[in-house]
C-alpha cells in the first residue's frame, strides 16, 4: 500500500462522494462488557452525526506509511480455512449484516484491545468502482475492479471535563453535567488493504494514533496478521543498539559521535536511493549493508564486531530500510553544531594562510562568536560561500574578513601612520613616482 492509495481512499470520504452504504458499532464499557450495539444506513445519517462518523473513518486512514499506517501480512495458516483472513473476508462480503459474525467480531476486539476504560468499535462497509487511468494518471470512464472493504475504527470514550455551565431550566450557572464523549480513533485497520489500486486480500492496512506502542498483541490476536514494529521503535531500536555496542567500552565517551556518524550514512544512502529511482524500492540494511556502512564509516576494528553482533541480535529477522532507521530530527538537531565546526576549521585555515603571507608579524586573534544552537540552522553562512570570491594570491584568502585590507612592502611600511583630516581618522600612505598600486585589482597611477 503507498502513500497515492491511501489518498485515493482518504480522497473519497467527502460528502459528495461517498458511497459508504453500512456502518455498525459496538460501545463497551470499563468492565469488557458490550452496552449497546447498533446498525446504520450511513447515508441516510443526519448531517451532523454524518460528518462526525465521516472523519472518524477517515482518521484511520491518516497518518504517516511506516510509522501510523502498517500493512501486515496474514501467515499462511490464517488463510486457511477457519482462520483469520477468511472470517474478515466473511464479514467484508457479508457487507455487515451478518450479526453473528458482527457479535464474533466484537468478542475479538474486547478480548485482545488492552485498554482502560471505555470504547467504541465502529466499522464502515463501502464499495469503490476504481477507475482505470491512463499513463498520465487521468481518470477514464472504464472500470476495473469493485474494491469492496471494510473501516475499523476503535475510539476510546471519556467524561468531558467538569466545569461551569448556564442550566436552563433553573436559569442559572452551576454545574454543568459530564457527558461520555466519542474521541478520535487510537486504532483501526482496513480490511483488504488498497495496494496497487486493487483489493489485496493477504493483507490488512493497520492504524496507530501511539507509533511508540501500536499495540502489538492486538495485530496477532485479533486480526491475525504478523506484528510489525512502527518507524518510531525501529529508530529507538537501532539507537539502542549502538549504547549497548559502545557501553563499558573506550568508545563510550563517543557514543553520540558514532551515532550520527552511522546516521550521516544512512542518509546518505537514502537520498542516493531517492535519486536514482523516486518510486522504486527502499534500502534494505541487513547484515553486509551494515558492515559496510561501518566500514565507510571508519568504525573501529574493536567496536565494529560488537556493533555487527548487537545489530545481528535486534534486526537479524527482519532487516529494517535506511529510511525506517534513519533519525532524521537527531541529524538536523546536530546540523548547526556540524556547521559551527566547519567554520572554526575555515578560520583556522585563514589564520594559517594569514601568517605564512605576513611572515608572523602583526596578526590579530580572529575570535569566532558561538553560534546559537536555538537558532535555525539555515540561517548561518554556507563555510564555501566564504571563499566563493577569489582574491589575488598576494592578498591572501583573510582579507575576505577585513573591512579594509592594505599589504605594502616592508621596507615602506614604517612610513604608513594614521592621520586625522576633517574630523576623521585616516591612513597616511606616502607615495613616489613610478610606485605599483593596485586597488582591489585596479592598476591605479600615483
């Protein structure tokens, strides 16, 4: 499933278009027991209970692919008869009418959904006449297939917050009362998920609101696909991974130094795979991608086994992508301190230049301000924009940073003094006929 058919199926959840034609649901209480079931004609809803229910099917179909949206596979015994993908095929074709199997499924969903509290289940059945385009993605009045499918949303039901309230019948503020309140879905799924633009029956599109715990006891328990960890704990996973490579070691003090040195390759193997081919496969690191990035990375001969082994330990099942384990926010976080480094060294090699031109003499510290972390990293100068203009090799790459630059020979420099004229200090340079002047590469006669 990518991010194109999710919003095909987003898309469609509007009041013009939708063809949602059943909704069904089931409010249970705090102690796991079913208070009340009901069944709608969707479309014949009234407007504002509509619009609510609308945008509860629609939040599970929101979020981010990886990290708040997952498609899971069923293993090859829940295809099976009697196994899980068969009851939801049942339930999908049954187009939720079939209480039997409605009752069944609302047992599964209270018996694995561990949660404190009150909630509601809703389901939504819809059938999607998906049309056929062209290469240029333009729609054609030819029909492929009917996607029939089914929206689970689960939302958890809470008291409104006390507080003040006029009470009409009395005519008068007080207490206004606490009602149970319907809020946005913390899970769902669609059943079949959309992949390709076509019903893929071996999978199940899942939804998070929490991408650190997306419950995983939920996914095998009641839908009976294989569990998949989200984004978010892969990239808490591979973090993890280097603390317990580098702890008690040497290297412990540089344990965030190594962190985002495997970071800067990730990324830029990812963004190599980006250009190359936008759609095509992510990178998959498994254990020899690994093993070379650590050896891009100048990993030492030490550390890299007890890196390999502790990766081997978290991924050695299923290998993550680069972009699933890439830390992007950790990487532009340390993006101004990374800047901040190349100046200082752009300094440093200004000053070098400076007193190798000078012989020595007469140079004044260049001091570099710290630079605010707090501040947005594109704010700060590009370290080559600094060379970006070249000076003649006789002035020498430091007069980039001097309002006024003057080289003269030595034996002329002791009659060089300042002066002031009118108000204002000047520098005095005594001149003879037939001296070389030039002025910013103007020849220029005395």
């Amino acid at each position: 499933m990518t991010r194109k058919d999710l919003l095909e199926l987003k898309r469609r959840l509007k009041k013009e278009e939708c063809t949602i034609t059943r909704m069904t649901g089931c409010y249970v209480g705090g102690n796991k027991q079913k208070v009340v079931t009901f069944a709608e004609s969707f479309l014949n809803l009234p407007d504002d209970e509509f619009y609510k229910y609308l945008e509860i099917a629609k939040k599970a179909l929101s979020g981010t692919l990886g990290n708040n949206q997952l498609q899971l596979y069923f293993p090859t015994e829940e295809e099976m008869s009697g196994g899980k993908q068969q009851f939801f095929m049942g339930l999908n074709k049954s187009e939720l009418k079939d209480n039997g199997l409605l009752d069944r499924f609302y047992d599964l969903v209270i018996e694995h959904y561990d949660y404190v509290g009150n909630f509601l289940i809703l389901l939504f059945h819809d059938a999607y006449d998906v049309m056929d385009k062209t290469s240029d993605r333009r729609s054609i009045d030819e029909s492929t297939e009917v996607y029939e499918y089914t929206i689970c949303a689960i939302c958890p039901v809470t008291l409104s917050k006390p507080g003040l309230g006029y009470i009409e019948e009395e005519n008068k503020i007080g207490l206004r009362l606490r009602d149970w309140v319907v809020a946005a879905p913390e899970n769902g799924f669609v059943f079949p998920a959309f992949s390709d633009r076509s019903a893929d029956v071996h999978s199940v599109s899942y939804y998070t609101k929490n991408a650190k715990d997306p419950r995983p006891e939920f996914m095998s328990g009641c839908l009976g696909v294989a569990a998949k960890r989200t984004t978010t704990q892969q990239k808490k996973a591979f973090e993890n991974v280097v603390k317990k490579a580098v702890m008690g070691t040497e290297h412990e003090d540089d344990t965030e130094a190594i962190y985002l040195a495997l970071q800067e390759n990730l990324c830029d193997k990812v963004e190599e795979a980006e250009s190359m081919q936008q759609d095509g496969p992510a990178v998959e690191v498994g254990k020899e991608t690994f093993a070379r990035i650590m050896e891009e990375c100048q990993i030492d001969e030490y550390l890299a086994p007890r890196l390999a082994e502790a990766y081997e330990e978290e991924f050695g099942q299923e290998p993550p992508t680069a972009d699933a384990i890439l830390d992007t926010k950790t990487l532009a976080k340390n993006e101004p301190k990374k800047i901040q480094k190349e100046l200082m060294g752009q300094v440093q090699d200004l000053k070098e230049t400076l007193s190798k031109v000078t012989g020595g003499e007469g140079i004044n510290p260049i001091i570099v301000p710290p630079l605010d972390l707090a501040d947005d990293a594109s704010d700060l100068p590009d370290p080559s924009d600094v060379l970006a203009s070249e000076p003649s090799k006789e002035l020498g790459e430091h007069a980039l940073l001097c309002d006024i630059f003057l080289r003269v020979k030595p034996q002329r420099a002791a009659a060089v003094h300042t002066q002031v004229i009118d108000g204002k200090n000047c520098i005095i340079i005594p001149v003879e006929d037939g001296d070389d002047i030039d002025i910013n590469g103007l020849k220029t006669l005395p």
